[in-house]
C-alpha cells in the first residue's frame, strides 16, 4: 500500500487551454522523501494544489493515505500539511500567536504536539513574541514548517521551502527533514535546485509539466547513457563558444567556472582530442578530465533528449 498514488493528472489553465500538467502518474511510499525536480513553470506546484485539494484536475485520479483527493477532500485535509513556497503566515501576529492559530484551526494544542515539532520549536522560541513578518528568512522558514506539522500530519508538502533562504539555513532544513522522516512522515518536496534532488529518497525530473524520469538520485546518475568531460581553458564563455564546434560533442553547456562536455561513450574518443581542439582555437592553460555525472548533467541529458 503506497502513501500516494498518482494517476494521468492533467491540468490545464485559462480559455487557451494551457497544459500546466501533462498526463503524469507516480507513486510514493510510507515515510519517504519524494522530490518533484524541475525549474519554474515545470508544474510542480500545479500538482501539489490538486494534491492538496486546493484545485481539482481536469482529468486523472489521486489517492493519499487511500482516501480520494476529489470524494475525500475533507478527510485528506486533516492529515495533510503544507507549506507553501511563499511565506503565508500572518504577518501580524507574533510567532507564538500563528502558532497557536493553526493548532486551534485542527483542534489540538502547542503541547499536545510538541515532541513532533520540539526540534524546529527550540530555535524559534527565543522570538515566540516577535511578529512574524519581523522574521528573517530562516526563521520564517522555521516557523511555517512548525505550522505546517503542528496537527502532527501523515503527508507532509513542502512546495519550494528554500527558495530565497541563506545555504546555512538550506542545510538546517534538510536536517530537519531528515529527522521528521524518522517520525515516519511522507514527505513531497518540490524545488528548483538540483544539489537538493540527492537529499531525496526518489525524484522526478520535470519539465513542461511532463515527468521525464522517476529514479533514486544516484540510478539516475548512474544512467547517465555519455562520456562527460569537465573544460577549462579561461573564461566560460568563450571556451562555451569554441566547443559548440567540437565535431564529436553531444552536448556541450556552461557548469559553474567550467564546460561540461558530453561524447558519445559508443565511439572510439581520446581525451586528448578536446585539448588539441582547444590549442588550435588558441587556448591555454587547459585543463580536462573525465566526470561522473550528477542530477543536474542527467536533468540537462534529459532535456536535450526530450527536444530532439
């Protein structure tokens, strides 16, 4: 028995008939952390408002803890949390204060859930009297997932919860998560940053509202189907420019202060032949090696397969 079943969603917006989600089904189990990869647009939070019953699909089906996201909605709600990509507390009210809302709203109480959410609560409770809009990101970032988890919720959805949020505080959220799925609780988080796809159980690329692959992170990487090649040769730029010319190249794209290289792994390819390409273009000081791919070169592979 799945936590949650998804089957053919589709969602479309506005009299043109926008395509938003595009025929997707995926499944999650008990307790695992379930990441919807993607950049903006991808749908990921078109599936997460049907999931949460917030919008109802054009067509497609969903269960949550076998109770139907359409016939159900009221039960799914109760043992729902979410927390939105955009902060959405009251910013009036003092943390203590939205706290203590949100509890009152599921009929429960601060205390009665406090070893579920006693980790997170420590750190924001020297601000308990600090309104809420007078947060910094992380904080604000503490105190939704408190709200978010404060009637102690089966499934938790977590749309974007670093966007815009310093890396410490991205890296302290992880860990909470990590502890949260201790307790047992599901978890779907959708985020556009590809280092975060390795925090997750299993992952979906998205993108234009479609799922191009559904593994572990590292199956995916490991499925990398080409030879990839990390370039330096001075400014990115400029090596990016060269090596679009490479005759042997599948893919070629910038990766921080280098170019990853993609090569058929079916040919007969010597390494030295990228410096050779390079010297001749007037480079210097060139640097290449051979690289596992990651998340980000299988998403970019994916992509580049989808358009041809």
């Amino acid at each position: 028995m799945k936590s949650i079943t998804v089957n053919n969603l589709i969602k479309t917006y506005g009299k043109e008939k926008v395509l938003a989600v595009d025929d997707v089904s995926f499944d999650v189990d008990h307790g695992e952390i379930f990441g919807l990869i993607g950049p903006d647009g991808s749908g990921k939070t078109s599936i997460f408002r049907m999931l949460t019953t917030l919008l109802l699909p054009d067509s497609g089906s969903a269960r949550i803890e076998e109770f139907d996201m359409v016939k159900d909605y009221k039960k799914i709600r109760h043992i729902l949390g979410y927390m939105p990509g955009k902060f959405s507390l009251y910013q009036d009210l003092t943390v203590e204060e939205n706290l203590q809302f949100f509890a009152s709203v599921f009929n429960t109480t601060i205390e009665e859930n406090y070893d579920l959410i006693k980790d997170i609560y420590i750190q924001i409770e020297p601000f308990k009297t600090r309104k809420a809009g007078q947060l910094s990101g992380g904080m604000k970032q503490k105190l939704a997932l408190c709200c978010a988890l404060i009637h102690k919720p089966k499934v938790l959805f977590l749309d974007e919860p670093t966007t815009g949020v310093d890396p410490v505080s991205r890296k302290e959220f992880w860990v909470m998560l990590k502890r949260l799925k201790k307790q047992g609780i599901t978890m779907v988080v959708a985020t556009p940053y590809m280092d975060e796809a390795s925090l997750c159980d299993r992952i979906a690329l998205m993108q234009n509202g479609k799922i191009l692959s559904i593994e572990t992170p590292e199956n995916i990487s490991n499925s990398y189907p080409d030879l990839l090649f990390e370039v330096k040769a001075g400014r990115t730029s400029q090596v990016l420019k060269a090596l679009e010319n490479f005759d042997q190249k599948k893919n070629v794209y910038a990766f921080g202060e280098f170019v990853h290289l993609s090569v058929d792994k079916n040919i007969n390819f010597n390494i030295h032949s990228i410096e050779e390409f390079l010297k001749n273009n007037g480079f210097e000081n060139i640097e290449v090696k051979a690289v596992k791919a990651n998340t980000e070169d299988s998403f970019i592979q994916l992509l580049s397969h989808e358009n041809n």
